[in-house]
C-alpha cells in the first residue's frame, strides 16, 4: 500500500512541476502531447492521474505524521484545476468555459470536503480561526482581508465594466437548422429524403454501406482503404466521382478550406469566422449529405439570421457549379475525411 | 489470496461476457451492428 | 359486527362506483366515435345521404379519411384572433399554463407515492413501521388535497386564457378535440369522486378487507389521473407533431389519429417519470422545510426519515428520466429533422446546455445528500474516504455533459483556439460524449445508493466475499462499457452510433437492477453495526434536498418552455401559423427569467398550501396513538 502510495506521490510531484514549468512558460504547454484523436480521454485520464498522485502524496504526508490542512488542500486543489485547464491544454480554452469548468470544479471541491461533519469541521477551522481572531496572526489576517476583499472585489467589478475595444462577443449558432427543402437550378430538393446520386454501388443503386468501406482510414495514418485509389486509371463509379469531386475541390474549395479539408487554406485567416474544418468531428461528421448540400449551393448568404449570414463568406456555389458537381465535391469530402455522412435508417 | 484470484477471475468473466452480450444483442435489435468497426 | 359487514357493503359499493366513474365516460364516447367514423385507416365509413364526399390524406399516417372539419383558420395579427390587453398575451398563456402544469404535476404525482407507501405499510411485517408509513400516507393525501383544488382553478384560468385570449386557436383545437375535452371533464368527476372517498375513507376503511378496498381505490385514482394527463398529453402532442388531419388541418374523423401523434406516447412516458421526480422533490423540500424549523429531536427524526422516502421514490423515478426525455428527442428527430435540429443544434442549442447543468446539479445533490445519510449510520465510516473517488467521476461525467458544441468566445479566443471548434471539448461537445458523461453520473449514483443501503450494515452469507468483489468487478466493467462505448461512438456512422445509447441506458440500468438485488440479498440477516439515527444528519443536506426540489421545479419550466418554442411561429406545428404579434422566440434571457419567476410563484404558493395543510391539523402526533396498547392488539391485517 505504501509503496502504491509512494508511486503516486511521485508522479503527482512529477505532474505538479511540469504545471508549474507550463504557468511560467520555462516549458511549452505541448510538452506532453495531446495525441490527436485521444485528446478527449487523454485530459481526463491525466485529471484521474493527478487525483491519484495528490491522493499519495497526502498518504505520505499523513504517515510521516505531516498533516495537510483540509483548508488548503480543497482551495489548493481547486487552484490546480484552473491552472491545469489555462495552461495545460492547448489550444487554449475560451473563458466562458473555464468559469463553467471552474464553477462546477468548486461544487465538485464543496462536496468533497463537507462530504462528512469531521472533514467540514477540518475545512472550516481556519476559516474560523481567522473569523474569530484569537491569536494576533490572525488578528492581523482578518484585518488584511477587511482591507483586501473590497479592493479585490471592487477592482475585479470595474475591470470587468470597463468598456473594451476587444470585438464583442457573436452567438453564432453553427448548426442552424436546415430548411425542410431548397431549390437548386430549378429543381427542389427535400432535405429529410435527398440523396446522393454519386453515393452508389457497383450496381449504380445508392448504397451508403458500399461506400464507407471505401473511405480514407481514420487515425493518424488517413491511409487510403486496399484497392480502394481514386487516382487509380481503372477506378469506376463511386471511386470516379471522389476523383472528379477531388478536381472540383481542388480547383474551388481548397484555397479556403486547406488542401487537407482542415480549414487551414490560404485565405482562412482573413476571414471571421474562419473557413471550417472537415476533418472536425462536430462539423460534416455529424450533419446529413443533404445539409451540406443546401450549405455548399446556397452559401453564407442563405444562412438564416441566427447563422449570421451576413458574417460567412462561403460562397453561393450554385452560381458557379451544376448539382452534379456539388454532389460529387461532397462525396470527395466525406472520402478524404473518413467520415460517414449521417444517416437515419 | 489464491481464493480472491478465483473470486476475481469468476466475476470478471461474468461481467465481461454480460456487457459483451448486453451490447451485441441490444444493438441487434436495433437492426444495427455492434460490432461495425471490427468487420472492416 | 353489523356496522363492519355494512361497512364492507358500502366500500366495495363505492369502488364500484369509481370504476364505473373510470369507465362510464369512455363507454359514452365509444358511440360518439364510432359514429365519428373511428374505424382506423383506409375503412371507408359509408355517409348515406352525402352526395360529395370529399376525402383527405392525413399528413402523418398518410392514410386517406374523409374530411369532418373546418380548414385550420388562417389568423390575422387583429382584434378578433388575438384579443389583447397591452401586454404580450402569450407570457400570460405562458404563466398561466406553468402554474397549472406544476399544480397538476403534484397531484398527479402525489397518489402515486400514496398508493407504494399505503402498499408498503400494508405489507410491512413491522407493526410500528407499518403505522408510520400508513400515517405517512395519510398525511401526503392531506397535502394533495388542498393542491388538486387550486390545480383545478388554475386549470380554469387557463382555459379563460385560451378563449379570451387565442379564441381563434382555441376554437379550431376544441373543434377537433371536442370528445377528448368532454371525456376530460367527466373524468374529473371520477377524479374527485374517488379522490375524496380515499381520503375521508381512510379511518374508516383501516384494516383487513376494507384496507384492500381502500388500496384498490388508490390504484383507480392514479388511473384516473394518468388518463387524464394522457388526454391532456394529446394537445400538446397534436401541437407538435400533428396526425389525423390533412395539410389545411381539417379533421379526417379519426379520433384515435388526433391522439395517437407521433410525440403522444414519448410524452406521456417522459410525464408520468417527470410527475413523480418532481413530486418527490417537493415533498423532500416540505420534509427539509419542517426538519431545519424542528423543535424536538421526535420531529427532526420524523421529517428526516419523510425526506428520505421522498427522495428515493423520487430519485427512484429520476434515474430513467433522461433515457424517456432521449426517446422523445429521437422521435422528434425522427417527425421532423428540423424540429430537433432547432432543439439541440440550433436556435434553442443553448437552453439544453443549461438544462445539462440543471440535471448535474440534480445527480450531484443527490449523491451529496446519499453521502450525508451514510453519517447517521454507524458502520458507514468505512465508505467514507472512498467519496472522494466518486466526486472525482461525478465531475467529470458533469464537466463533459456541460461541454456546449458552440462555445461563447471572444474573437480573441476564436483567433488563439484556431476555429469554431476546439479540438478536445468540441469532443465533449458532442452527444457521443455526453451519453457517457451521463451515463458515468446515473451509475455513480446507483453506487452511492447501494452503500447507503448496505452502510451500516456487514453481510453475513457464506458467499459475501465473493459477492463483495462481484459487485466491485460489475461496477468497474459498467464504468468501462458505458466509456468504451462513448468513444467507440465516435469512429462509426452516425446512424450506428444513435442506437449505441441504447446498450449504454442498459448498462446503467443493470447496475441499477441487479446490483440492488444482489445487494438485498446479501444483506439478508446482515449484522446491523447500529440503527440508523434518524434526525441526526447535518443541515447541508436538507439543503442539498431543497436545491433538488428547486432544480426539479425550475428544470420542468425550461423543458416545457422547449417543448413550446420549439414550434417556433407555428400554433400547430405546419397546420395552423401563428400570427399573433409575438410568433417569435424569446431571448434565453427573457426565457430564464421568465422560468425563474414561475418557479418562485409555485414554491410561494405551495407554501401557502403547505401552511393550510397545518392549519387544518388538530389531532394529536402519531408517535402518542402508536404507544398506546390497545392500539396494537387491533385485528391483524389481512384474511
């Protein structure tokens, strides 16, 4: 037990100093990476990790006799979790979130420490201790914090109403919902029912299983499935059109949206908000074939107002290409991306 | 302690093979496969 | 004794009559549909006399009936379709209709709990308990009573509202619903009937055969009580996703259409879980309410121990809350793709996210209060360094529920985060994620409920070691299923990855099932370390109890302000438009605040309803009645 104890203790030592290296920048916050593709589970793995290096360090502490005052232990840990969450994971989190992230981490830190009467009466001893004033330290603190609370308070209100010349905040909403049907070159398309006519088999059927075993492999290889080469001179039917799809992209969407469909092609930075990634599993990796349709034909301009229409500088492109060539670019990029377009049966 | 291992290795086979089935059957009767990403 | 045996006779007579009250108005409404043309699809009911018969295509069963009705009306911004006060109308429907939903929630849910209570002290073997929890029942009838009368003048209310205020609306929907509303009404007076023979009868009606009766008339009054919400449910259902009419809204004849919409049944499923969390919840914050203004340690112990068994009925019927709220998102999804993308992805994205932060606040309340319980037993200690465990899952199920897919950002942090989405919480902000991340929270919840029950408690079976390490393994392999199926989700079709919730809910719900069944078994005989004080556990958690009834109450508001915009500027969902001044969605602002005034207006006057309740008590306490000898040698229960 103690030896477990004392392993966790270490790495808890060990994570603490990297943080630390991290909030003074004496090391870059990729120091250790957030592989890609595990990122999510990987934060909560290093989170379960800490929890269990702080849990050994207090064991040793305790068995050597050193006891760690409850008090500082919860604030000390509600510290570490927004230091973690700014300096840690990269790139970084927007604020809203990290006051949710630091708001429910004080619930979680509350609970915890009251979660039975000893361990509340310990958290709360030097609360008052210092409320209660009985020795002159703490007499001297209290009087500290009757200075300190209102300047911090009040200084804290008035940055936080100064008027700022930071661009204000936009609530874009980046799903808006589609219309039930759009009309294109003349033809009505229904959402709910369209499909892709380039999505089809050997037998020229629509056939969504056929064409996702087809797709770039996810992960980090994007290796392209066996005997499954677009470029290849023999390719037919569905491999055709992701190649016709890959000419279409390449000669119109790649200078916004990146030759590797990453959101990241020439012109992305100059435009707010920036051209998206494809290769995001929130963006066409969740949508329908029909909505990218409706988006990719109709562009920014026929976003409705909570899309911000006016803001997109997606371009109409059914002025300048047919149906069939929208379809096929969509084809293109749920191939190249590895994702499965959205389905309902 | 040989007596744990025993207990252990038991309900680790249980519970393994009740998720497993929990999973597989479940999603059968959805009409869908469970086990999608392993035909590939 | 002839009083008794007349007694007996008059019982079973008036449990005849409130069966016959049940069913009298569905026997009087079979002619009137039969007549209606109620046979269902392609039945042509042959109309002698009628020399054009026009027919029409019901838009969501597709079958053909023939036309019974006016054409939905097509409503101007005036006087005559929208009578107005200077103030916009539809925030007066709006409170109106809140106040009644909670009203009837309450009394919905309130018989419930009577009649598994009412059972549960019939059944008890413990003479003592038995007694308590018969009185416990009582007392929860009594609460209900001076509610069900305020449900009904607030149920007026917003009717009036309706007429005077969206008489257009008001008369095409009663047109259509016009033998729904007459059952409706009559079943309030099988309601009330049997409502106030159960509560005057109690006394009377206390033991053997009679009890039964009484019981049996528990059971009929939660019938009749969930009919009755059922054909409310069918309103609302038709208002979102209407069936049994054509594209103009005329009514095709077909009743059973106009009811059986594609959200009725997730609705009422979602309702009934939805009446009996909530009404445990306000019967735990009445408990914690009495428990903090306890003058004696009797009192504090009674109002504990009340608190207790309204949040276990109430979290009992919490936990498969949010897999019936899933359902009906994907049978909305699965009526009208738009609808749900407005719901989650966009125009009301954001109030799901607040809903996310009611729910954890819900799960966590929970497990705080099951964590201050452990401390008045003793023997519980041993759990206790361990809950440090269960905070650290708790939060990070709740850090990943929260996640928002659009995340509120300065253009600055849009700049320095490279895009919309980040690349680690834009995969929290995802559903895959979340499932897990609620599914992680439901579970560490059963786990904080099976040590509660086995906390003061060491089992003595020949087999407990390995029960002991069973339950331990089954747990860990829920917790990892439950994860491995929340990332898995993320490399497979979406139309694969949808149904993955499915063995996810069933995951959660064995660790519910069999890990109480096992842990009830193993605690057979258990040897107890002590009892469990009752009244001696600390403030904070009747709090925890009162910002679970509050979470509840306000939860319920927002759901339901959804489920009202999400029709947008519609009064039937693509039947009937709105065009009333107001047929556009409020700001979340405006909506919240809106929520929160509802919710303080219920618990003010459920005060007042709960202030009513005592005043009307003379009788002495229960624990004296109890102590008195003659009392136990009354006739046993049961033939």
């Amino acid at each position: 037990m103690k030896a477990l104890m004392s392993v966790g203790a270490l790495i808890g030592v060990l994570g603490l100093l990297m943080l630390i290296g991290m909030i003074f920048g004496v090391i870059p916050s990729n120091t250790v990476r957030l592989v890609e593709g595990y990122m999510p589970m990987q934060v909560l793995s290093e989170l379960a990790v800490f929890v269990a290096g702080f849990t050994g360090l207090s064991y040793l502490a305790n068995s050597m006799g050193v006891a760690f005052p409850r008090f500082w232990q919860g604030v000390l840990f509600w510290a570490f979790i927004q230091t973690y969450l700014k300096f840690r994971i990269y790139p970084p989190i927007p604020f809203s979130v990290r006051a949710m992230y630091g708001t429910v981490s004080f619930v979680a830190v509350f609970m915890w420490v009251s979660a039975n009467e000893e361990d509340w009466k310990k958290f709360r001893q030097p609360i008052l201790n210092v409320l209660d004033a009985n020795t002159g330290f703490h007499k001297a603190l209290r009087t500290m914090y009757l200075i300190l609370l209102p300047l911090l308070i009040g200084g804290f209100s008035f940055l936080t109403m100064k008027p700022s010349v930071d661009e204000p905040i936009e609530l874009r909403t980046v799903h808006p919902a589609p219309p039930a049907s759009t009309k294109v070159h003349g033809k009505t398309y229904t959402l709910q029912t369209s499909q892709n006519p380039y999505r089809v088999n050997l037998e020229g059927k629509f056939d969504q299983a056929y064409s996702n075993k087809l797709i770039v492999e996810q992960g980090m290889g994007r290796l392209m499935a066996p005997n499954a080469n677009p470029w290849d001179d023999k390719a037919e039917g569905y491999l055709k059109y992701v190649r016709e799809g890959g000419e279409i992209f390449f000669q119109n969407c790649h200078f916004c949206h990146g030759d590797n469909l990453n959101g990241r092609g020439l012109h992305a930075f100059a435009f707010n908000p920036i051209p998206a990634n494809f290769t995001d599993p929130g963006t066409i990796a969740q949508l329908q074939e029909t909505f990218i349709f409706w988006r990719v034909a109709k562009g920014g301009i026929g976003l409705p107002n909570e899309g911000f229409p006016w803001a997109s500088v997606m371009p109409p492109w059914e002025q300048h290409l047919t149906t069939d060539e929208i379809w096929k670019v969509i084809l293109f990029e749920y191939w190249h991306t590895g994702y499965y377009p959205r389905t309902w049966d | 302690m040989g007596q744990t291992i025993v207990y252990v290795v038991v309900s680790v086979v249980i519970c393994v093979s009740f998720f497993a089935a929990v999973d597989h059957f479940l999603m059968d009767a959805q009409g869908l496969d469970f086990w999608y990403l392993l035909r590939k | 004794m002839g009083s008794v045996t007349r007694t007996k006779l008059m019982s079973i007579m008036a449990l005849g009559a409130m069966i016959g009250l049940l069913l009298l108005p569905i026997l009087v409404a079979i002619p009137a549909l039969a007549s209606d043309g109620g046979a269902p699809a392609a039945g042509v009911k042959k109309e002698g006399g009628d020399a054009k018969v026009e027919k029409g295509k019901d838009v969501y069963y597709k079958t053909e009936g023939i036309v019974s009705g006016p054409p939905a009306p097509k409503t101007t911004d005036s006087e005559k379709d929208y009578p107005r006060y200077n103030f916009e109308s539809r925030v007066l429907l709006w409170f109106a209709n809140q106040q009644h939903l909670y009203y009837g929630s309450f009394v919905l849910a309130v018989p419930i709990f009577c009649m598994v209570i009412e059972f549960m002290g019939v059944v008890t073997k413990d003479k003592a308990m038995a007694k308590r929890y018969d009185q416990l029942a009582y007392d929860f009838i009594k609460i209900s009573l001076t509610a069900y009368s305020l449900t009904a003048i607030l149920g007026g209310i917003l009717i009036f509202t309706f007429l005077t205020l969206y008489p257009a609306f008001f008369q095409y929907l009663s047109g259509i619903f016009r033998p729904v509303m007459h059952i409706y009404a009559l079943m309030f007076v099988a309601e009330s009937g049997t409502l106030y023979i159960y509560y005057y009868g109690w006394d009377k009606m206390k033991e053997g055969f009679l009890k039964w009766i009484h019981l049996s008339m528990s059971v009929v009054l939660n019938v009749i009580g969930t009919i009755l919400m059922f054909l409310a449910n069918s309103w609302i259902g038709f208002m979102m996703s209407p069936a049994g009419v054509d594209e103009q809204g005329r009514y095709l004849g077909n009743i059973w259409h106009v009811i059986h919409t594609a959200l009725w049944n997730p609705l009422n499923l979602h309702r009934i879980l939805g009446n009996m969390a909530f009404g445990g919840g306000v019967v735990a914050a009445y408990a914690a309410y009495r428990f903090l203004s306890a003058k004696t340690d009797e009192e504090r112990a009674h109002y504990d121990w009340m608190g207790y068994i309204a949040m276990a009925l109430g979290v009992a019927f919490l936990i498969p809350l949010p897999f019936a709220g899933y359902w009906l998102m994907r049978e909305v999804y699965a009526y009208r793709q738009q609808m749900g993308i407005t719901l989650m992805g966009g125009l009301l994205a954001w109030l799901f996210i607040i809903q996310a932060t009611m729910i954890g606040i819900l799960f966590l309340s929970t497990n705080y209060y099951l964590w201050q319980a452990l401390g008045r037993m003793r023997g519980a200690e041993k759990y206790q360094r361990y809950i440090k465990y269960l905070v650290f899952l708790l939060t990070c199920g709740y850090l990943v529920f929260i996640t928002p897919h659009t995340i509120v950002m300065t253009p600055a942090e849009l700049k320095a985060m490279g895009g919309q989405q980040h690349p680690v919480l834009g995969n929290y902000g995802v559903m895959s994620a979340k499932n897990g991340g609620i599914n992680v929270i439901i579970t560490t919840t059963v786990l904080s409920f099976v040590w509660y029950m086995r906390g003061n408690k060491v089992s003595t079976v020949s087999w407990s070691k390995f029960g002991n390490i069973f339950m331990g393994c089954f747990f860990f392999f829920a917790y990892l299923n439950i994860i491995m199926l929340a990332v898995y989700g993320y490399y497979i079709p979406a139309n694969v990855r949808v149904g993955l919730s499915v063995p996810q809910v069933a995951t959660t719900l064995s660790c519910l099932f069999f890990m109480f069944a096992l842990n009830s078994v193993m605690m057979k005989g258990a040897k107890q370390m002590g009892p469990i004080e009752w009244g001696k556990i600390s403030a904070r958690s009747q709090y925890a109890l009162i910002m679970l009834a509050t979470a509840f109450t306000w939860m319920m508001g927002l759901m339901g302000y959804i489920r009202s915009s999400v029709r947008l500027f519609w009064h039937v969902n693509e039947i009937m438009r709105d065009n009333s001044p107001w047929a556009y969605t409020h700001t979340v602002g405006f909506a919240a605040n809106m929520i929160s005034a509802n919710v303080l207006f219920f618990w003010i006057s459920i005060m007042f309803v709960f202030w009513l309740g005592a005043l009307g008590a003379k009788k002495a306490p229960v624990e004296a009645k109890a102590a008195v000898p003659g009392r136990a040698a009354a006739p046993a229960v049961g033939h």
